[in-house]
C-alpha cells in the first residue's frame, strides 16, 4: 500500500451521499490530518488488535472487513466499495480495530485521522449529515445482516450477497461484480462450507442468473430466489 501522488477524481454526487464543498474536498484530496492511499489487491488496510487511531473512506475500489476469533477462526463481516468508510469505530471510544481490512482489489482510499475527523464534523454541517447517513445505513444493513443469518437458508443468503456485490442494476441486465472472487471469501460472509457455495453458483449458473467465467456477472432476476418460498 503506498501514498498516492495525485489526488484521486472526485466521484459524482449520488442521491443523498453526495458531497459538495469542502467536505467533497476533504475527502478528495490530502491534507492535514488526511492522506490519500493507493492500495492493490491483497494489501492490508489495518489490522485487528491494532491501535484504531484513523477511519478510512473508500473513493475507488473494494475493501474486506474480517475478524479472527481467539481460536483462529476466520469470518468475512463485510465488504465495502465506493463511498463507504471503514474502521470508524475509534470514533467511539473504540481503542483497537475490532477487525481488519484489506483490499480485495487496486483501491484507492483517504485515511483520516481521528482528530482531523472529528473537526471535520463539527465544522461541517453537510459532511455530518452525509456521515450520519452513512452510519444509519450500516446500521441497517447489520441488522438485514443478522435477519438473514437468523431466517434465511444458506442459498437465499448467497443470492442476496451476490446481489448486495452487484449493486442490484436494471432488469435484464448482467452486472459486473469482482473479477476472479473466491468461493472461500462468499463462503465466509454467507457462513456456510466453500462445497455449498459450489453447489449454488453452480445451480444458479444453470438457471442463467449468474455467469461464473473469470469474471463474475450477475443477473437482477436472482432477486427471485430471494422472495420465492
């Protein structure tokens, strides 16, 4: 992971977590108490049982959020993308990263110092808003999160994660998700084995809803296999 040299373009406004002025510029650009990062696949981002001294916001690319139980034991709690922050527990008193992040694929990332962070969201009403929207969201997908674990069967779980990477899109449109994604990775954030993710892309590669060759595409009709009994 090295410092990027150049600040990275500034992405469109969309919907209601778009950034304008200063805030779009904070986090577009380095500066006191923030820095860009050029990532490429497979670099750490922080690590768990580190010091939670910064967040990092994601302007490009892909991030993997997972944490290790005390026995080894390895889970995949999120993956993130464009727009989303990462490691901003410390903001709450949160002393070490709970978890670490890595990403799975060249990215571009700002960290930010706590400080800095903490100026930022006093001193901008429109970035605050923008965070706390962002925090209720996370907040939202956590406990769709937990729902699903609690409700769903392992292959409506896969569905939805597939669909969650996709961004959903258009009907009848194949959708780009990560190039070369590990069945381990989804097998880890659907909690189940990498033989029953196999069996599912499988299936859902013979239904058409996906296409599976080096590149993984999905297709919005999966959407079905989530709302039907």
């Amino acid at each position: 992971m090295t410092e990027a040299r150049k600040p990275a373009a500034r992405a469109k406004p969309k919907g209601k977590r778009g950034l304008n002025g200063g805030a779009a510029t904070f986090l577009s650009s380095p500066g006191e108490g923030r820095r860009l990062l050029s990532c490429k696949a497979k670099d750490v981002v922080f690590e768990q049982g580190r010091s939670a001294d910064a967040l990092f916001y994601i302007v490009s690319g892909r991030v993997q959020v997972t944490v290790v139980s005390a026995q080894g034991k390895e889970g995949v709690v999120a993956l993130l993308s464009k727009g989303d922050f990462v490691g901003e527990g410390g903001l709450a008193g949160q002393p070490l990263y709970l978890a670490s992040a890595m990403a799975i694929e060249d990215s571009t990332l700002v960290r930010i110092e706590k400080g800095a962070m903490n100026t930022l969201l006093r001193t901008q009403p429109g970035f605050a808003e923008f965070f706390t929207t962002f925090l209720l969201s996370r907040n939202i997908q956590i406990e769709a999160d937990l729902v699903d674990q609690l409700f769903n069967s392992s292959e409506k779980r896969l569905a939805r994660v597939l669909l969650l990477l996709a961004q959903f899109g258009k009907d009848g449109e194949m959708l780009s998700v990560i190039p070369k994604i590990s069945q381990e990775v989804l097998a880890a954030k659907v909690g189940t084995t990498r033989s029953r993710i196999n069996f599912f892309m499988n299936k859902f590669r013979d239904l058409g809803l996906i296409e599976y060759n080096g590149e993984l595409k999905v297709h919005s009709s999966l959407l079905n296999v989530i709302v039907h009994d």
